[in-house]
C-alpha cells in the first residue's frame, strides 16, 4: 500500500491473517481477495439497477446471453449455459422461468430435429435491451472510478488471471462459446 491510498477491508483481513497464521503467505489477498470483494459488491449493485425492470442478475444474465449471441435462432440449451456459466440444471431452470415470464421460447433447431434452441420473445428482447441500457451506464460509471489507463491495465491483468482458467478448455470459437466450468453453486458473477 503507498503511503498516500486509504486503507480497505482487504487490508485489516491481510494484517490480521498475518497475525494469526504468520506460517501462511496472504499476499494473494491482495489481488483475489479484492476481486472476490468487488464482485460481491458489484453483484449487489447490479441487483439494485435491475430491480426497476423486474429482472434478478440471473434472469438478466440469461437474457443478455441470448441478445448478445444475435443467434437468430437462439442459442442450444449447452451454448446456454456455457455463456451463463451455469450446470445444465440451473441453465434449465432459468429458461423455464424465463418462458413462463414470456421472456424466452423453446423452438425447434432448424439444423437438428432432436435439438431446441432457446429465443428471445419480442418483450424478452424489449426487456433485455432496456436493462442493457441501464446496465452499461451504471456499470460504466464504475469502471469510470479508474482512469482509462488504469481500466487498460487492469484489463490486461484481469485477462491475463481469466486466461489461466479458460486456456484449459481451449479458445471460444464463432458460435461455440467456451469457458471457464459452471460454478459449484451455479451462480456466476458479472456480465460481460
């Protein structure tokens, strides 16, 4: 810490795991720690600028998913849950409660019959642009705490942490996307 920042919880959890297990090397809260704190605190957020729209972060999640993808067709229930870093069953869930919502449809998938694909409904695709809006604004007054060299070099490193987990699965290729594997507790954290 340089003499001129204000210390952070991050911080007082460093100084006093050092006191107490002086064994164990704590420096790694200095990075994962405060990435783990700043999701939480992003997650709670997020929440709260959702809230107007009716929409939790896991039913905005699903839905960016599938605007984002601009998959006509939609998107395979395992393209799906790849993008939302979900198991099959949490995946499953929500697109259940999405289509109850009328936010999303199950169709058939034009390219195999056995298969669906998951859409957005016109209000699903009504609803997830707006909460976009409203996203990338607050989520952008955030990032905006960082000078644009500072979000540079903090995307750097972040991509650089991101790519030790995804490198195992191999890079995302057009119209598959790959991952990092689903959360034990099926919950992700930020949407891209």
């Amino acid at each position: 810490m340089h003499k001129n920042e204000a210390a952070d919880a991050i911080d007082l959890f460093i100084a006093e795991w050092e006191r107490e297990r002086p064994d164990l090397d704590f420096t790694y809260l200095a990075t994962l720690g405060r990435i783990l704190r700043v999701s939480a605190h992003l997650r709670d957020a997020m929440d709260k600028w959702l809230e107007p729209f009716g929409l939790t972060w896991d039913m905005f999640d699903l839905l960016a998913s599938l605007q984002r993808s601009g998959a006509a067709n939609g998107l395979r229930p395992t393209d799906l849950y790849e993008a939302c870093m979900l198991s099959s069953g949490a995946t499953t869930s929500r697109i259940d409660r999405a289509e109850k919502l009328n936010y999303a449809m199950r169709r058939p998938d034009p390219e195999d019959g056995r298969a669906t694909r998951i859409a957005l409904t016109r209000a699903g695709a009504n609803l997830a642009r707006k909460a976009m809006t409203e996203h990338a604004t607050r989520a952008g007054e955030i990032s905006d705490q960082l000078t644009a060299k500072e979000q540079e070099q903090l995307a750097r490193l972040l991509r650089k942490l991101l790519r030790s987990f995804e490198a195992v699965k191999g890079p995302a290729k057009p119209g598959k996307r790959k991952g990092m594997p689903a959360p034990r507790n099926g919950h992700n954290t930020v949407q891209p």
